[in-house]
C-alpha cells in the first residue's frame, strides 16, 4: 500500500516551546489512521501542521510522496486534502447560506456544475435540498456537522484530516456522523486521519493508531491490539482507564 501521507521527524514550535517534537508517521493510501492522547499531547498540532496551520521548525511531510515546502498550501493541496474541525458552531460562517458555504469551495477551486454538486453533496451527507438555503443558526449541531463534512467533501479530496470531528456532539448525534463518515470512506475510497480522546470512536473508526504524549508518539498499534489491551506503556493504560465505557471497571 503506497503512503498518501508521509510523515518525519516533524517538529512545531511555538515561542520556544516544542508542540511537536520529531513526529513520524505513515499512513497508507485508503487508511483510517487514529491519532490519540490527553489534551496538549500534540495530536491536533499534527494535522494543523500539515494543513498548513501550525509552524513547523523542520523535518518533512509529503502528499502522496509529493514534499510540501514551507508552511503556505496551494490550491492543489487543498483539492487532495481537507479538513473537518471539532466545533460545528464555530467552523461555519454565521451570515452565508448553506448553498454560499457549499459554493464557495467550488468557486475557490473553478469546479462548475455547482448546481449539481451541491445538491449531491448534500444528499450524501443525508441532509436533502430543503437545507441550501437555511443559515447554520437554523441547523442543530449534527446538522451543522453534516453540512461541514459536505463542505469538505465537494471538491473531492483524496485525504481528509479529521480533529475530533463528533465530540461536541450528543451520543446519539455522534454515532450517526460516524458511521455517515465510515460510510463515505468506504465508498470514495478515501484516506482519513482522525484525531480523538475517545478510544472507543478510534478502535471503531481507525486500523492503526499513534498514542502521543508531551508532543511525542509514544506508542504505535493497532486498533485490534488497543481493543485487546495488548499495549505496553503505562501512559496508553492509563488512556484506557481514562476513556468512559473503554475500559470495564
């Protein structure tokens, strides 16, 4: 399985502080791969590194074996890679419709037939065209959730970047949008990297994970050996027990 996402030796500081320290990781074309660990542990940092929202001090990531140079992206990264972030609230601009959210991607990219697309892409995210022209204030949570994912979705990457993507969501809520996002990896083919305190949502969502720690990755399974407690670092056991319901008592 050829690399989508290359990872090495990368590392992000920030005022003297090191965010990220030496991180390498690979992830497989078509891979689920989870990134897990407490709060401050740098696993957001890795995707927002790569996205180009982070500064990195050195080391190297490639797309699909391509180097990216510097930490400004070009419109090409962002038809293969793109990201969906936690907070549905804050990811959507408050005064544009749900069609000039779904627009604007289209138009930034010279991709026509928006028309089309847009109500495809809503479709697929199992909101239908009533919602092009409602505001993300009219939209509950999951909804606005569903609309980002769509928004993600339209110009049709080939990576998606993945930061806690359901966790200011209901239970309920967030298990739909995980198996909608389950679904649409497996039928776009796509590579995902998802970020998550919930080893739970990992084990089900990811093949192989990374357990990071102070800006380091401690650990490296699979989601198979975290689902049998097959891990060795005390740091990873101490996740398990951490994560409600992961872990029986």
């Amino acid at each position: 399985m050829s690399a989508a996402l290359s990872i090495d030796n990368l590392s992000v500081v920030y005022d003297h502080f090191y965010a990220l320290k030496d991180v390498s990781v690979e992830i497989g074309t078509g891979e689920s791969f989870g990134l897990v660990g407490e709060s401050g542990s740098g696993k957001s940092t890795l995707l927002r590194a790569v996205a180009g929202l982070a500064p990195v001090k050195s080391g190297t990531i490639r797309i699909h074996g391509e180097p990216l140079v510097g930490s400004r992206r070009s419109k090409d990264f962002y038809r293969h890679v793109q990201m969906v972030f936690q907070d549905p609230y804050g990811s959507l601009h408050p005064r544009q419709t749900i069609d000039r959210l779904l627009l604007e991607p289209l138009a930034i990219h010279s991709i026509g037939d928006s028309e089309t697309r847009i109500a495809r892409a809503l479709d697929e995210v199992g909101l239908g065209n009533g919602f092009r022209f409602r505001y993300p204030h009219q939209l509950s949570g999951g909804q606005r959730q569903r609309v980002a994912i769509a928004r993600a979705l339209i110009v049709e990457p080939s990576i998606l970047l993945l930061d806690e993507p359901t966790s200011a969501l209901d239970a309920s809520v967030q298990a739909e949008v995980l198996n909608l996002l389950e679904d649409v990896r497996r039928d776009r083919k796509l590579t995902f990297v998802m970020v998550s305190h919930d080893l739970g949502v990992i084990t089900h969502m990811c093949e192989r994970l990374a357990v990071m720690r102070n800006g380091a990755v401690v650990e490296r399974l699979t989601a198979s050996q975290l689902s049998q407690a097959a891990v060795c670092e005390d740091y990873t056991k101490n996740l398990m027990i951490a994560s409600k319901g992961f872990v029986k008592a």
